[in-house]
C-alpha cells in the first residue's frame, strides 16, 4: 500500500497545493502528497515555527 494523501482541487486553489508539495496525477484536479512530501513540509513548517521569535 502507498503512503499518499490524495485531494480533487478546484482550479483556483491548485497552486496553493501545489505550494504545498501537491503534485497533479492527470489533469482532472486529482492531486496528491507523497509521504516524502508530507515530511518535508512538516520540516519546512517546523522549522519556520521554531525560528519565529516572539517579541
């Protein structure tokens, strides 16, 4: 079994998943995230949350 997380996105919001590491299958809007994806947006998010400074 594959690790991925699949979407249908509207068009307006494709690059927006995109963004996120979304790839497009086949032209329809089905989008999906790899587990690769997933923990390398996890990192850049973490990462990002850990160098805000509060103050």
């Amino acid at each position: 079994m594959s690790d991925i997380l699949k979407l249908f996105a509207v068009p307006e919001a494709k690059e927006f998943y995109q963004d996120l590491g979304f790839e497009e299958t086949n032209g329809s809007g089905e989008m999906i995230l790899s587990s690769n994806a997933a923990s390398m947006l996890l990192l850049d998010l973490e990462q990002k949350r850990n160098s805000t400074s509060f103050g």
